[in-house]
C-alpha cells in the first residue's frame, strides 16, 4: 500500500496526515510504556506497525523521488515539517520507552532463570553407591509440553 495523489499538495496532505496518525499512536503507546503497563498496547501494536511500514516506504519513496513535493505550498511545507519534528522526538521517546520495557522484561527471566538455576543444584546423597545427582532439567514451564 503507499499514497496515491493528484498533485504536490494532495501528496503533502495525506503524507501530513499518515505523520499526525503515527504520532498519535507512539504517543500513547510511549505514555503505556512509561506508566508500566505494556499490555495497554498489545491490541494496538499492529497498527502502529503498519503505519510505520506505510510511513517508511513513503520516506523511501521521497528520498528517491523529491520532485513528488516540488510546487508544494509554503503551508503545506511548513505544516509537514512542523508534524515531522514533532514525530521525530515522539519516535526518540518511543524507542527510550520500548528499550526500557526490554531491559525489565529480561532483567525479569535472568531473575526467574536464576532462580531455577538456584533450586537445582545438584544433591548428594550419602550410603553406598554415594553420589551427586541432577534435578530435573531446568524450563521454565518445568518440562512441561504445551
């Protein structure tokens, strides 16, 4: 999919708009992030996905092609610049907020891994035929299948 318009202007627009809806759904999944509550995007992660593949495709295709903005009007311009600083820094605090759920998640498994390492340390046993033996092999679902 990617932005079919009539003119500079019309490309402008629906480029400017594409830019805001972006922004808009960084900006909450950032402020989920940064209340601890992950999960209050896991429903809109697709989208959010999906515009950004729309929003670099379009970038790509602007890069390669800039005579797609040529006669744009000062506005227009002044507008689609505004909407991508703006877009740029929500995308820094994004990516900030997205890099610190990571870090939690894994300091989360190294502490439940370590854990499990901890509880099975080998025992040993006492009377003939004495010797260290391995608890069982260490999953986090216990061994169990799904």
């Amino acid at each position: 999919m990617s932005i079919s318009a009539r003119d500079a202007d019309d490309y402008a627009a629906q480029l400017l708009v594409l830019t805001e809806r972006l922004t808009e759904r960084l900006t909450g999944e950032a402020e989920a992030l940064e209340a601890h509550r992950p999960l209050d995007i896991r429903d809109s992660v697709e989208e959010t996905r999906s515009l950004s593949a729309l929003y670099r495709q379009e970038s790509a295709r602007l890069k390669a092609d800039p005579a797609r903005l040529q006669g744009l009007s000062p506005a227009h311009k002044d507008s689609l610049r505004r909407a991508t600083e703006v877009f740029v820094a929500i995308s820094e605090r994004h990516a900030r907020a997205v890099e610190a759920a990571k870090t939690i998640s894994e300091g989360l498994m190294k502490a439940v891994a370590d854990t499990l390492n901890e509880n099975r340390k080998p025992s040993l046993t006492y009377g003939p035929g004495a010797a260290v033996t391995d608890r069982t092999p260490q999953s986090l679902n216990y061994g169990f299948k799904a």
